[in-house]
C-alpha cells in the first residue's frame, strides 16, 4: 500500500488534518529520478571530487563518509518517436534535457541521509532582472554540464558535493528489472497515461500490482492521484526505499552487472566503478532517511527559495537527532499502518506501549510488497528515534498523512523478517490478496 495521500488506504483517523498545503501548483514532470540507479553506484563507491585530485571516501579500515549529488534526464529525441543516436549531443534536438530529479546523498558511516530538491528551486538570491527559467537549479546541468550543476546544489544545501551521478530514464528500468521489480498500490479510480507522442502507455487498475522496469518508472512519473508534485515526491522516496533495500539481498549482489554496466551507457558519472566491491561490507548496515529541501514560493513565479530554518530541521542533523529522552515519547501519537499480512500491527503497538507510547493506533490493509517505514511530517526527531529503534528508514515529506505531533509506521510484508520477534505475539496469521503481475 501507499502511505501518500492519493494511496488508497484511508488516512488516519488519529490524523484531525492533512499537513497544509503552502506551496504553490509546479508545472512540469517531477521525473523519478532515476535516483534508485545513481544512488546505488553512489552508495558502493570511493569517490573522484569534481574538479581536483581524487577524495577517498572509504579510509583505510575504516566506513564510507562522503556526499554526493543524483540527477536524473530524460532521453532526448530528434524527431518524432525516434530518440538520438548519440544521447550526449546538443545541437538538432526537439527539446534540451533538464535534470527534473535532484537529490543529495550524504553518506556519514553507516547513515545515509538523501535530499530531494524541487526542480524549481532558485539557485540564489531571486534576481528579477533575469529570466525565471535561468534561475532554476534544473536548467544548470545544459547551461553548464555536471560541474554547474554541481555548483548550483552546494549553493542551494550549503554543502560540499564530492561526486555526481546523472542518469537517463532507460537506465533506471533496467535496474528497477535487474532488482525484482516494484510492488504499487494504484489510487481509487485507477491511473490512465496515453501520450501518443512520447511513447507512452500506461493503464492500471486501482489496487496493488507488481511492475517491470519500463511500467515501473512510468508509474512514477505520472501525476494523477498523488495530489501535486510534493505528494509524488513523497511517494518516489518509498518506491527508492523498497529497491534500495533489496540491495542487501542476494538479489541485489547480482544486480551489480547492471548497476556498473551502465557506465557510459545511460550513466555520466565522476565516480569509479572500479571500487564498488569497496563498500559491500558496510550494506547491512546502512540507515536510510529521506526528506524534501523545504522551499518557500517566490511571489509572482512558480521559483522556490529555500527556507533555511525548516532545512536545518529536516537535514541539518547527522543522526544526533535520534537521542531523545523517554518523557518526550508519549506525546507523540503514532499510527501504524498494517500491510504485513501477519497481524503485526497489534503487537508492534504493544511493543512500543512498553517503550512508553501511549498514543498508538493500528489500521489494517491488504499485504503490500512495500518496505516498512516511518514516516513523518515535521517530527523529524522523533522520528527518526522510532526508526532507529524499529531498524527501518525514516522518510520525511511535504505529504505524507500525518499531522503535527504525529508519526506514522508503514509495516509490509518484508517486516515478517525484519520485526520477526514480533510474530509470536501476533496469535493467528490472516490471508491476504496477492498483488497482480504487470508485465
């Protein structure tokens, strides 16, 4: 199931309202970025900086710390149906590639915390005397390659960039394919996309489905029923979560063919493949969280600006966030969302009433291949406590279904293993439907 708001699992009933919407309407495709991809090559390699000598970023005997910066383009076409031979050039083309998909990966040991930043966030000070278009951060990557780019992040986020990745949409499938699949859950009335002109078709009924690559990145480019560009971010951060776990898998070892493999065949990228063995020890170990540069609209234009308060909120910790004293807890309200198809939901709320949380309420829904998660709005901290507690990824968003005080659990069927101790207390196990096989 999706815990977005356009999932088709109700909201909350401890929810009294939906995060409100300050943002407004952006134009344009949010991509899915094709971050799944970059950050795999990201997360296994010793770095090259931009620029300058090479940065190792796994010393000696020691775990990974380093960041790194993940585009995503589409491909770009010559004429009608018909994508250029040579993806890298820049003259005879019906459209110029923008970098829609933006994130920044922060690698600290064995914590990985990943930024997504709106394609239509201000590189800077807003400069009425330019055009608007020349200012956004995903104009950079054609005005100026991977280095402006680069640059124009660091002046975003205030952070040194030591590598980037920038991936096409065609090398994303064959990763998502390499990786198992995506379990989805379509919204209430289903999801319909046919543009004769790009290629595309794409025709799901409402309910959960298992998707192959090409259908998996067309489901999350898409924009019906995810509300707005925010929703759709929030919901690409579980979709990466799912495939990024399967990379401690078996199933993600061998991958690793197709990961490399897209060096200079749908990947540009400063980072050498050559050490990605390097980091394989330190995979099992590795905490995810996720969450959205937070951005104030610009009077008069569809530009961002960063709001620098909330930012330092949502990022500016390094896991120190995670210590909170017990007192804190019970006034957090925590909704678990059960899709593990074990009844974990019930005991995992007796679990945590022992830890000291009062306030905890479970809603059952049918099984889903999603992966377990905490997410949450504005309660960063305590999040990610619970998270690091629970072993799960912690996800920030603009839209997830949560309102102030309140964190939500997503429990899937992976959580059979990963919360396994759980299952004894669970007395019988329920049926649940399987998910419908897309090819």
């Amino acid at each position: 199931m999706t815990v977005s708001p356009p999932a088709s699992s109700p909201t909350p009933t401890t929810s009294s309202s939906a995060l409100p919407r300050r943002r407004a309407r952006l134009r344009a495709v949010q991509a899915f970025g094709l971050s799944l991809a970059a950050l795999t090559l990201g997360g296994f390699a010793v770095l090259s900086a931009p620029g300058g000598g090479a940065a190792a970023a796994l010393p000696a005997g020691g775990p990974p710390h380093f960041t790194l910066l993940l585009a995503g383009r589409d491909i770009v076409y010559c004429a009608y149906h018909t994508p250029c031979k040579n993806q890298d050039q820049r003259t005879g083309l019906l459209q110029t590639p923008n970098t829609d998909t933006l994130m920044l990966v922060k690698v600290d040991g064995t914590r990985v915390s990943v930024l997504n930043i709106p394609r239509d966030t201000n590189v800077g000070d807003y400069n009425p005397r330019l055009p608007n278009a020349e200012q956004k951060v995903n104009s950079r990557y054609w005005a100026g390659g991977p280095q402006a780019l680069t640059q124009a992040v660091e002046t975003i986020t205030g952070e040194h960039v030591d590598a980037f990745v920038i991936v096409r949409t065609d090398y994303v499938a064959r990763v998502i394919d390499a990786l198992g699949g995506l379990d989805v859950t379509v919204p209430e009335g289903g999801i319909e996309w046919v543009d004769q002109a790009a290629g595309v078709d794409l025709r799901l009924p409402a309910g959960q489905h298992h998707l192959r690559g090409e259908q998996a990145v067309l489901f999350l480019r898409v924009r019906k029923g995810f509300g707005d560009d925010y929703g759709r971010i929030d919901h690409q951060k579980q979709a990466l979560t799912q495939l990024a776990a399967r990379l401690k898998s078996p199933q993600g070892l061998a991958a690793l063919p197709t990961i490399v493999g897209g060096i200079g065949n749908g990947v540009e990228t400063n980072v050498d493949p050559g050490l990605l063995p390097a980091l394989l020890p330190y995979l099992p170990q590795l905490k995810l969280t996720f969450a959205t540069l937070p951005t104030q609209t610009i009077r008069g234009t569809f530009n961002l600006a960063v709001d620098r308060e909330a930012l330092a909120r949502v990022w500016g910790t390094d896991g120190s966030a995670a210590a909170i004293p017990s007192p804190a807890r019970p006034d957090v309200a925590v909704h678990i969302v059960d899709a593990s198809g074990a009844g974990l939901g019930p005991a995992l709320a007796r679990a945590l009433g022992t830890l000291g949380y009062a306030r905890v309420s479970v809603q059952g829904v049918p099984a889903s291949g999603e992966a377990s998660q905490v997410f949450t709005g504005q309660d960063v901290q305590a999040a990610t406590e619970l998270a690091d507690t629970l072993g799960l990824p912690r996800l920030q968003g603009e839209r997830f279904p949560v309102s102030a005080g309140e964190v939500g659990i997503l429990l899937g069927t992976d959580a059979r293993q990963s919360l396994a101790a759980l299952t004894p207390l669970t007395g019988d196990t329920p049926s649940s439907p399987t998910p419908t096989e897309n090819p």
